[in-house]
C-alpha cells in the first residue's frame, strides 16, 4: 500500500523557555489525506532522536515524505531531506510550511518539490494522484501540476510556481477535523502536567489577520480573516478532551477579533470544563465580552503590547496606542482572567530612551508575565524587506532567543542586562 510520511523536524531543547504543542500543520494534512483513502503516518520528532527518526522512515518505507519547515527548524529540515535522500533513495521529498512559504527555492534546491501556503487540499490531492499513478521524482510532468495550490518545483526540468490558496469559511466548514492520531500524547500531557498543572494542547478556530505589523509574517493564513464554523470547532474540542486533555491555548492570529463570533465561542464553551488561553489584540473590547470570556472558562490572555512608547508602536505599525493596552489590561484583570504580555526592544529606530520606557510600562501593569524579546526579521515581514534582506541563512538555533540576527545600532549587552534586571523586578513584586 503506497504511503506518506509527514515529518515534524522539532526535536525537543529542554530550554526553560520551550512550549511543547503536537504540530497541528502535519496533523491537519493527515486528517485530509485520511479522507482520500491515502495511507499517511506522522513523525513528530519532538520526543525522538535524528537516529530513531531515521529508522522510523526506513521500517514505514513511504513513497512520499514531507517535511514541514519553518524560522529555528531549518537546519533539521535540511538534515532530515538530506538523510532520506541517501536512505530512502526512492521517496519523493516534499517540504511546506511557514518558511519553504517564504523560501521556497532555498528548499527546492534539497526537496523534489515545495507547497507554499495553505496546502490542506492541494497537498493531500498531489499524494493521491502521485502515488494512484505510480510516476518516478523525474516524470511529475504527467500530473495536472497546474491544478495544485501553491506548488513550486522549479526543477526536473519544469518551471511550477502557482500561486497560493485561501480556502474560504464553506471550504473550511467541509475539512475534516485533523488526525492527531500518531502524536505521543502521554509525553506531551506530562510535560504540561508538570509545568503547570492541567494538560493543554493547540487548536485553531480562525485564520488570517487584517492588520499589518511591521515585524510579522503571516506566511500562511495571510491578511484575510476567516472562522470556523463552531460545530466543528466543539466536535475538535471534544476530540481533545477524549485523549486526555483539560486545557486549550487558541492559537488564533487574532481571535478576539470577532466579537459576534467570539460570543457564540464563549456561550458554547459554558459548562465544558475546559480552561482556555489565547492571544489577543489591546484594541476592540468592553467589559461584557471580557466577562464572557471568564466565564467559559478563560484562564489566561497573551497580549502583544510590543511597547510602552506610542513612537516605537508606530514604527511597528502596530495601529494600536499604549493606552489601549493599559486598557485592555485592566479589563482582563478586572474579569478575573490573568494577563501575560509580550515586548519587542530594540526595534530599528526606537532609542534607548523608549525601551525604557517600555520596561517601565511592563513593571508598571498588573501582569502575571512577561517577555522581552529582540526584533527577528521575520522573512515575510516588512521589517525583513526593511533591513535589506539580511543573510536568510540566519536563524534562530532555539526558540526565545534574545540574539540579533542584523548589525543593529543597541548595543546587546546593554540590551541583555536591562531585560535581566527588568525580569528580576518583575520577579521580585511583591
Ligand atoms: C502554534 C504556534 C507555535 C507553537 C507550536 C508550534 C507547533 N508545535 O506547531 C509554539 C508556541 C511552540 C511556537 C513556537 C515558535 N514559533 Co510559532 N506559531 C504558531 C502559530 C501561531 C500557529 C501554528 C499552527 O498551529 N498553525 C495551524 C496549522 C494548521 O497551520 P500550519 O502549521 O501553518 O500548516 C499548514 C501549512 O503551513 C502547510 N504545511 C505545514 N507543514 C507542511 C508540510 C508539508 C510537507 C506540506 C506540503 C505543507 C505543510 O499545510 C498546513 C495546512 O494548510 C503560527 C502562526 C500562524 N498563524 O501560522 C506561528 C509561527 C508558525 N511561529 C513562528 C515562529 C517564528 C515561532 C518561534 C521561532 C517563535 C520564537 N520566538 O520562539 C518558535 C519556534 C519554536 C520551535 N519549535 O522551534 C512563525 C514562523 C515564521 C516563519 N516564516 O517561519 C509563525 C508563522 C508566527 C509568526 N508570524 O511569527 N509557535
Ligand atoms: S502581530 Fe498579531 S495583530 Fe499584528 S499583524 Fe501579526 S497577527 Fe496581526
């Protein structure tokens, strides 16, 4: 029986700073490939070795391998095309996901061929036709590649680069819900378990996001807003909860951007025991949706406030004002729900006088977290197109690093030990 294999190159750090979710991109297209009749298993490498993924792949023998990719995986995700190229000489490699998006030459010069974008139908429906016909890597010309979403193969003698999809709301309402069968859930639940007490786990309910900050990518779900519909939504949580999860992070560019939709979320979630997480904007909310909020059961919200200087925020076109956040905290904290907020120090341009600023602001708000992070030109981003392109070979090795990957005019090791005492403050409040 012809088979794909769906690799996850995230091998576990151990950083302090590491969060731990089954890769829901690999699980999404194996619940599509499920649906075709096609055989697929996923490889999550998070808790397994480069030596034991090698043999996984060698025991399954698939005809297909992808490999998602994205800033921090790149290394693993070339070292993995490299390894099945002279271990399974047969397979036909494919990569996708948030970088091959943005890079996708950089990743056909290793992989027989690239999906940039939302790949949920037409990854899936490329498996079905390559391995119902049996073509060879050198005669991909024998399928309707034109009819493939995002597909780039600029090789074997073809010149494909289609464009990317964005499936809309009645496309999305007829996927099935993704197969997070082959994810070592125990491992995963213990780690959480350990770090915070309940079990949480990923999910999406929208994609996209209308607003353009300078320093984000949005390689994959793009500009445009789309929701799930809630049913599936429910039925996805309640898979969830069936292996054995208590807790949600949504991880939603934007999900507090409905407020309608937000709602009917936060009526239907009433009396499902599950304690929930997510991202959320500073601007756009009252009392009201904040209280629902509580009360379906939102434990803890991760604002992006970037700054406490407005001249920072408007370079970072973040079209959102300090007040907003400072508002935005304290409706959440009123609510009962807790408040972690992230910062950006060191944007180009900014001076050293407004990340003071912006430490200040943090030590300031009633916060129950926080995190400082440098700039990271994202590829995809304007802050990535601003910089002059830098080496697109720098990447970060782990997640949450504070390094400059651009000659940057602060001077990092001021910046390092301002964050570090910034961080002891925060720690030592009463
Ligand atoms: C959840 C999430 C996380 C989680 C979980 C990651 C995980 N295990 O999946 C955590 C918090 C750990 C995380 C960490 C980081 N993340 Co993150 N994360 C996300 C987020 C919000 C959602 C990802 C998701 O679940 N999407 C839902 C699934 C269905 O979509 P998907 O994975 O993109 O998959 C689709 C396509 O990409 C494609 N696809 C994916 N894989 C493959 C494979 C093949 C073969 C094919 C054909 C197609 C394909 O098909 C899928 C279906 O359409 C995205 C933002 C976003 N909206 O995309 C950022 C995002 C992916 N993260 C990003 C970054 C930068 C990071 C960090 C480096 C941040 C940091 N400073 O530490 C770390 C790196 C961690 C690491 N493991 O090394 C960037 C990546 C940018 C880039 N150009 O590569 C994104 C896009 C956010 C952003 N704009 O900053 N992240
Ligand atoms: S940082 Fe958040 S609000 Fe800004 S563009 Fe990215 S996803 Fe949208």
């Amino acid at each position: 029986m012809p088979k794909v294999a769906l690799v996850f190159p995230y091998f576990r750090t151990r950083a302090l700073t590491e969060t731990l979710f089954p890769p829901l991109g690999v699980a999404t297209l194996a619940g599509q490939l499920g649906r075709l009749g096609v055989e697929a298993r996923v490889f999550d490498c998070t808790f397994s070795t480069f030596e034991q993924l090698g043999d996984d792949l060698i025991s399954y023998g698939p005809d297909i391998v992808g490999v998602s990719a994205m800033v921090s995986l790149t290394r693993n995700a070339l070292r993995i095309a490299e390894m099945v190229r002279s271990r399974l000489p047969h397979s036909l490699l494919v990569a996708g996901g948030p970088l091959p998006t943005v890079f996708p030459r950089r990743f056909a010069a290793h992989f027989d061929a690239v999906f940039r974008g939302e790949a949920d139908l037409s990854f899936p429906r490329f498996c079905a036709d390559w391995l119902g016909r049996g073509v060879a890597a050198g005669t991909m010309a024998e399928l309707p590649l034109d009819t493939y979403g995002g597909l780039f193969v600029p090789n074997h003698g073809l010149r494909i680069d289609n464009p990317t999809v964005h499936y809309g709301e009645r496309e999305l309402a007829a996927f099935p819900l993704p197969d997070r069968g082959d994810f070592d859930h125990a491992a995963y639940q213990d780690v959480w378990q350990r770090a915070t007490g309940s079990k949480v786990t990923s999910i999406i309910a929208t994609l996209g996001c209308p607003f353009g900050c300078d320093f984000c990518s949005k390689p994959i779900f793009g500009d445009v807003f789309r929701r799930r519909p809630l049913g599936a939504v429910f039925a996805e949580i309640e898979q969830i909860r069936a292996l054995g999860y208590d807790g949600l992070w949504i991880a939603d560019d934007t999900f507090t951007l409905s407020l309608p939709y937000l709602a009917r979320f936060c009526r239907g979630m009433a009396g499902r025991q599950m304690s929930w997480s997510c991202l959320s904007r500073a601007d756009g909310l009252d009392a009201a949706t904040v209280r629902a909020m509580k009360s379906a059961g939102c434990r803890r919200v991760y604002l992006g406030l970037e700054s406490g200087s407005q001249a920072t925020l408007t370079l970072m076109n973040k079209r959102v004002t300090v007040a907003d956040g400072v508002h935005a905290v304290r409706l959440y904290r009123e609510a009962g729900i807790e408040v972690a907020a992230f910062f950006i120090v060191g944007y180009p341009g900014e001076t050293a006088a407004a990340i003071e600023e912006t430490f200040a602001l943090a030590l300031a708000l009633p916060l129950d977290e926080i995190s400082f992070n440098v700039p990271y030109p994202l590829p995809g981003s304007s802050l990535f197109e601003r910089l002059g392109r830098p080496d697109e070979g720098a990447d970060w090795e782990s997640e949450n690093e504070v390094t400059f990957v651009y000659r940057s005019q602060i001077d990092e090791s001021w910046l390092r030990r301002r964050i570090g005492e910034t961080m002891a403050a925060f720690a030592g409040r009463a």
